[in-house]
C-alpha cells in the first residue's frame, strides 16, 4: 500500500481487495505486466496451499519441497540478494 500512496494511486486498495486471494495476486501480475517466471503457478503453488489451508489436508514431503523451491524461486527473482 505504501508503494500505491508514494505513486499518488488511489485505487490501490481496491485492486488489491479485488485480487486478495492467492491466485489472485499472480493474476494481477499479470495484469499489470509484472514480470514473473512463465510456469503453472496453479499446481505448483496455489492448489497446494489451499489443499493444506482450506481442506486440512497433509501433503508429502516432496510436494512441500517442491512448493518451497517454486517460493524460493519467485523470491529470488525479485530480490536476488533474498538469503536463506
């Protein structure tokens, strides 16, 4: 929001409110054409994390590495001095 208010953009709020959710948010990327990485963040992210958030289900450890890489990735990209 700081970023919105330093720019003098008032609709802030209300595009984030309107892409709040997850995949939402990687939809608005797009949107506004924030490069990010070409990959199907829907299975490799999203769908996990809502399995676990809002099914309560366990995944394996494989996918959990497999989502943590993919986040790591995506923090990477855009602070590539981002240290474990």
């Amino acid at each position: 929001m700081e970023e919105f208010k330093n720019q003098s953009i008032n609709f802030g709020e209300k595009l984030l409110q309107k892409f709040r959710m997850l995949g939402g948010r990687f939809e608005l990327l797009r949107i506004l054409s924030i490069p990010i990485p070409e990959k199907n963040y829907e299975s490799l992210i999203i769908k996990p994390r809502n399995d676990v958030v809002h099914r309560a289900e366990f995944p394996e450890d494989s996918l959990v590495d497999q989502v943590i890489c993919e986040v790591e990735k995506i923090l990477l990209f855009y602070y590539p001095d981002f240290h474990n």
